[in-house]
C-alpha cells in the first residue's frame, strides 16, 4: 500500500533516474503509476513500462502531470529541457528537484521565468543500491517542501541538508568521491596481488575490507584516527604502511583531486 498521493515526473531516465525510481517503488511509498519517466529512446525504457511505470519522450506532458518534477539530465542539457518544460510549470502546482551539476536554484527560476521552488539534490552512483550519500539545498522552498525532498531521497540512501554554495563541494566529495573511494580498493587489490593473492580474491578482500572500515565510522560515529590507533601499534606493520603511503603523498592527492573536481564541478553549466 503506498502512503504518498503525489504524481513524480523523472525528466531523465539515465542511470540516476532510473534508480531513482526503483528506489521509490521499493520504500513503498510509491507505486509505478505514480512515477513518469522521460526519456528520448523509449525502448530504453520498456522493462519499466512493463513494471507499471508511466513512459514518454514528451517532457511538458510529463511535467504537466506530476506536482513533483525531477530534472535529471546533464548541466549541458539543461537549457534545452528548462526551455522544453517552462510553459508548464506552474508555481502553485510543482516542486522540481534538479540534480544537474554546478546550476543554482536562480539559473532554474530565471530560466522558466517564474517563482516556482526548486531544491538542488545530489546524489552518487550508490543511489542503484540505495547507499547514496545525497545532499540537499534551495534558496527558495519551504521547509514542508525540503522535508518531502528529504523523504524521497532517504528511499536510496542518507541525506544531508547544506548551504546551497557547497553544493558544487559536495558534489565533488560525495558524486566524485565514488570514484575516489573505488580508486583506492582498486589499488589495494593490486597491492594484495603483488603479495600474492590472486586479482578476483584481492579485490574481494579489499572491498569487504574498505566496507568494514566505513561502517566501524558510521556505527561508531568515530574519528578514522581513533579506529587507527586501534590497529597501529608500536614498530609494527600497519604504521609502516601508513607512514609509506603518507611519503608518497597519499593523503595530499586524495585532497588535490577532491578540490580540482569541485572547481571542475563549479564550470559545467553554461547559462548561455
């Protein structure tokens, strides 16, 4: 039995829409037919309509609709479907959630032409298995609004609300950092390789590795240097490693590639 009454519009069926949508149906909260994907290839889209979901290549349609519009395409597509859609939004209807990368809750309202609320969102590529880390923002929705945006974004993962100007940050600690994180169990894989496991078994280990290390954070709600200490003792193996790795700037280039993609982040979106 679902618990919402609202019609959500995912303009966008990519990756993150698409898991999106699943993670909605499967909180229960909402059923397919409650849910329309857009999308310019609707073949794409066809085990969905299958499930029940509501499918088109018309945006406008789609927005008029729904109350809640997701628009989930690329900053570069932007102009384009803001321009497609703006006759229908109706600021007395609709709430849209932009997930686009680098564009502000003022470049969505000056580009409609209208007062409508607008909260930023987002999320990473962990949203498929509902393990994204979202984080939220506006400028202009009520806090009855950002509550319900929270409730959806909780369907796939946590949620944190920010200040809107470190929307570009996050997306370059939490959307990049996928990268980032899956960077480091690669390389640890094949470190486990050249101390003589074999390549499936060293990534096995590894990742189940990493994943024990986020959660003792999570869980613990601790400090990764107090979990450090635990398993660092004195002229021993784990504090030669550590030290190692911190001379060859380990540390210092996670942080040099965080700060570059949020700089990157800031420059994808064009208004013009």
């Amino acid at each position: 039995m679902t618990t919402s009454s609202e019609t959500i519009a995912i303009l966008g069926g990519g990756n993150m829409g698409l898991a999106l949508a699943k993670g909605l149906v499967k909180s229960g909260k909402y059923a397919p037919n409650q849910i329309i994907i857009t999308r310019r290839t609707l073949t794409a889209l066809s085990s969905f309509a299958q499930e029940g979901y509501q499918i088109t290549s018309d945006n406008a349609q789609a927005v008029a609709q729904a109350n809640i519009v997701v628009i989930a395409v690329l900053p570069q597509q932007l102009n384009i479907l803001l321009d497609a859609i703006k006759e229908e939004v109706n600021p007395e209807k609709h709430l849209l959630i932009s997930i686009a990368s680098g564009v502000t809750v003022k470049d969505v309202t000056d580009r409609v032409a209208k007062p409508v609320q607008v909260v930023r969102a987002m999320p990473n590529t962990a949203i498929a298995i509902q393990e994204s880390m979202t984080c939220l923002a506006t400028s202009n929705a009520s806090l009855d609004n950002m509550e319900k945006v929270k409730d959806i974004f909780d369907t796939v993962g946590d949620t944190v609300e920010i200040h809107e100007e470190l929307m570009t940050s996050a997306t370059a600690l939490c959307a990049c950092g996928i990268a980032f994180f899956l960077r480091a169990i690669r390389a640890a894989s094949q470190g486990g390789v050249e101390i003589g496991f074999h390549a499936a078994e060293a990534l096995h280990m590894a990742a189940q590795t990493a994943k024990g290390a986020a959660s003792l954070l999570l869980t613990n709600g601790s400090h990764p240097e107090n979990e450090i200490d635990k398993v660092t003792s004195p002229r021993g193996c784990t504090i030669a490693g550590l030290n190692e790795m911190e001379h060859e700037g380990f540390s210092s280039a996670l942080i040099k590639g965080i700060r570059l993609s949020s700089v990157k982040a800031g420059n994808l979106y064009t208004k013009e």
